[in-house]
C-alpha cells in the first residue's frame, strides 16, 4: 500500500509513527512543510523535516517533540557570548551539526530534496521524506505594529510562534515565494501513484495549507484517484497541541474540527475524523460532502496514535468501496 | 611603546602572553598567520588568530596549546555520524560557535579584519589583533606521491601538519595566492609607526614566513624605523614545539638558531635571540649582521617568557641607541 502523507512538524511526525505502527509493511512518502524553514546564524534550519527525520529516526527529544535527545547547548552559548542571536531559538549542538551539513550541501550546489536524502541516510525514518519544494517557501505572519505599514507588520512564522508565542493575533498567513515554488521532484509523482492520502493532525494552515500552498500540490491531492483522509487536529474547540487556533483565526477559520473540514473542503477531503467528544459535528462535516467518523483522536502513545492510524485507513476503504 | 609582533599560533601566543606580562602598556598590534586558515563544513576556520585570541583572552586550552578550555565535541561527533569529515580536524562545541560567527559575518561581506575585530569585541585580547590579509592565502605543502604529477602532490598545511603529523618529507611550502594578496587594512600602517618590531619563536616558514609572502610586509618591515628583533624558535637544533624543522628542510634550511636568523637575514633582522644552549651559534649571526645574544628561551611559563620579551625589547634598545 503506498500512503503520502502530508506533514508539519511534531503532530505530522508523531502520527507518522502510529501509522507506520499500524501498517509496518505500507510504503509511505512524506511531503514535508518547509514553510517554517528560517536562515539562523547562516545555517539553513528546516524544523519540520528534521522533526519528522529525528522522531522516525529514533533521536527525538520525547517529551518536547522537537530536537534530538540528550542534546547540549554549548555552540548555542557561546554564540550568545558573541552577542550573536536570536536566543529565542533552542538549537542544540547535536542539532547544529544536522545544519551545518545541510547548509554545506546546500551551499555545494545539491537541492534540498537531495540533501534531505543524505540526512535520511543516517537517520532512516523508514519513510520516503521528501521536501514539498526545493525552492524557498517562508511563511510570513503579519501581526498590529503601529509604526508599521498600514498597523502591520510581517515576522517569520519562527518568530510568531517561537519568540512572540502566538500571543498577538495573527492578522494573515503568507507563504512568502509559494507562487513560484515548484513542487519538488517525486512530489506530484507520489501523489498520482498513492493508494490513500493522508492529512494527519498538523497544522491546517501554516503546515499543510502551506504544502497545499506550491502550485500543482492542492490539484494533485484533489484530483488524485486514490482517497484522501484527514484527522483533525482540534479536539473539543481547542488545538490538540500547539496554537492551530490563533493561525485558523487568521484565515477566518473557526477553531472547531467540523470547520477544518469544510476548511479543507470536499474538493480536497473524502474523509475526516473528529475526535469522540466532537461526535455532533459528524452530520455538518457530512452535510459538507465528506463522509466523517469520530474516533478517538489524542495521540497519547504510539499505539493509541496506530489506532487512530487505522481507522484513517479504514475512513480511506469506505470511501473506495 | 608601539610594537608589532607578527605571530603564528601557540609559540607566538604565548610570547605574547609574556610580552603583555613584561610591558603591560604598551601597544601591541599582532599581524597574524592566515595561511594555515581552512574552509571545513562550510565554515571559515582561523586557527592561528584564534590562537592567538583564545590564549590571550583567557579561553584556550592550555596544555592543549590551542581550542577551548573545557571543550565538548557533540558537533564534532555528529558530523562523524553523517560520515561528514575530515575528523583529523579537533573542532569542539565551543571553537564551532567562534567558525560560525567569523562564516555569517563574511558571507555578509565583512572583510576577515573588521570579523577578526569583532571576535576580539569578546575576548578583548589586549592587543590589536590583524590578520596578515583579509585575502584568502593558502599554505600548501607539496609532497611526495608516485602518483601525482610530477611524483608529488600539494596538501593543505593542516593536512600536511595535523594529519600527516608532518612525518613525511615536505617538498616545497607554496603560499597560494600570496603573490595576489594584500595586506590588511592597518597592516602596514602600524609596522610603519611601530617602535619596535617582534618576531616570535614562531614557525619561521610556515608562519612568519607567510607573514612575510604577502607583498608589501616584507619590505615595510625591512624599512621600518623600528628595530626588528627575533627570537629563535629552534632551541639546541630542535624546534621547541611543533615540527619546525620538517619546514625548514623544505626551504633548505638548517635546523639552528643561527640558520634561522640567516634565513630571515640582516636585511630584515637587527637582533636575534637565541638560547643559552646555543651560545656557540651567536657568533655566525653576529658575522651576518644581526645583533645576538644568547638568553633562555623556553617559554615554561608566563614568567619566564615575560623574561624572554624583556630581552628581546632590550635588544632592541641596544641597536637603537
């Protein structure tokens, strides 16, 4: 069974290891967001990816789903040292030296799809991650500043939500150089050969809307043969994990996981799973033309994640048969 | 008092840790070696004006002679992880930081003088800290491969130094890129105003020497009004650190004290300390035409080397007055 699955960071990566969990055998393709990349201290920092390469690949820091393990912090010091910041973003050393390989590579003239493969090399996720583009994409949020243009002012998306912590309203999502972005090579190619398409719990705006964003994406998953499923990523009017509510408002979107759905649309989704205590917005989802179930959907542990995993597949047979 | 003393890395660091110590006012300029720089993983690596500022700012590794103090290698050891080398290379988390600064703020088109600079904002060595040129020169050391052309091949001086441990016979020493190199803002004014000139027991080939290969430095120093004393760094017919005589020999000339001094010349060199050990040798430089006298000359300690520094500024009064 070949399953692409479209992911951000620690929501996409902890689903990816139920899923991998559930269907050991599958042969899975992982499009990753590159939207949150961020240049810091001339090295190239692609969290997400690497979020889902260390995560799969073992070395994850568990407890805060981003980061390696056992991780020290000794560059990052000494950088403060020289007065070199931002401090607000926690690279480690063991971190560092994924970036500076990337970096070097990058810099050497290999795409970031080739690069990502190198890094895979080592850490071997058992998926097939693949960067959604090789051009550079960089979300943008644009937040009240007086003295700024108009009351606005546009930060990284690293700056929003690392630094600011998503603490002011985010006015709108821009996806900085996603109109010219050019999927990345196996991209397009992936989607047209899945058997399922899978949209886990990520982020629906700055992580798969960004990766639906690279012109050619969002008209191949919608006009892919096989099924394409999503889970929702908030539970009971509120984000599972992280601050998806303050990037829905953004976008005019309610924080509830019916209106993710119609969000995403039926042109897009053919099936969505809400968590059980969001069974009574089942019927609008339906009404919207996607079929949807409620499940439980709190990845507590791999095999609570391997469950909600499976019923996504399952969602995925009921829309084929 | 003005000085300028044009230094390698640790027997020219730590001469001048003795020099600070003897004459704790004056005004020290370092022209450092940049020769021996080399590009790894991407990032610029100084290791001789790093020397020079870690030991005089209070931070390097000191029976070590060069890295920082209290130094880890998670960087170092991740790399090696992703089969990314050379691991003959000792860069520690610490020294990283140092090598991404210097890479960021030339990428962002600052000259490796005003880098240099702002390293030193840090450390506040003490001393005004130049590199010899904000150009790239290289020091590469051809030896012999039955393969290469001509039976040899050119190494870099760090593979040729810290790999090979210079265990094989260096051919010929080639600063690439010297003969198009400039010297450094404010290289030529301080050796013009200084009152005296030092030569430290630094390499005489692979450091002073490469100093000197930059156009315009030998002359100035040649010209200077300031007397221009040196201290030799071969004591009793062995280099007193480092493999100074696998160098020499490729230049042809003899392991002593006396030869270094003739190798330098009396168009360069007023004065020329040599050790105790080699008294008989003061004689041959004084027959050249370079002052002599023989003193101890190894640097056991801050205090014996603040002894060393005082002779040599000594020496130079002797051939001023």
């Amino acid at each position: 069974m070949r399953i692409v699955v479209l992911a951000g960071g620690i929501g996409g990566a902890r689903f990816l290891r139920g899923l991998k969990s559930a269907v050991p055998d599958a042969d899975i393709t992982v499009i990753g967001n590159t939207g949150d990349d961020i240049h810091l201290f001339g090295l190239k920092v692609c969290p997400d990816l690497d979020t889902v390469m260390y995560t799969l690949g073992g070395g994850i820091h568990e407890e805060q789903g981003w980061g390696r393990a056992g991780e020290t912090f000794a560059v990052k010091e000494e950088l403060a040292a020289y007065g070199v910041g931002p401090e607000w973003f926690g690279l480690g050393d063991r971190d560092f030296a994924t970036h500076i390989v990337r970096t070097q590579m990058i810099s050497a003239g290999y795409p970031l799809s080739a690069v990502t493969e190198a890094l895979c090399d080592r850490w071997k996720p058992g998926v097939r991650l693949l960067p959604m583009s090789d051009d550079r994409v960089e979300t943008h949020v644009l937040i009240d500043d007086p003295e700024g243009e108009g009351g606005r002012r546009a930060v990284h998306f690293q700056e929003y939500w690392v630094r600011l912590r998503a603490r002011v309203p985010a006015r709108a999502i821009v996806p900085v150089g996603a109109e010219q972005a050019k999927p990345a090579p196996g991209v397009l190619e992936a989607i047209a050969a899945a058997d399922v398409i899978l949209f886990p719990p990520s982020n629906p705006v700055v992580s798969v809307g960004t990766i639906l964003a690279v012109p050619g994406v969002r008209e191949a998953v919608a006009g892919a043969a096989a099924p394409v499923v999503g889970l929702s990523p908030i539970v009971g009017d509120a984000p599972v994990r992280g601050m998806a509510d303050k990037v829905l408002a953004a976008v005019g979107v309610e924080s509830t996981a019916g209106a993710v759905a119609r969000h995403y649309g039926a042109d897009l989704l053919d099936g969505w799973l809400v968590d059980t205590v969001d069974a009574e917005q089942t019927a609008g989802v339906t009404a919207a033309g996607i079929r949807c179930r409620a499940v439980p959907l709190m990845m507590t542990d791999t095999e609570a994640t391997a469950r909600m995993a499976a019923e996504a597949l399952a969602l995925a047979e009921e829309v084929r048969a």
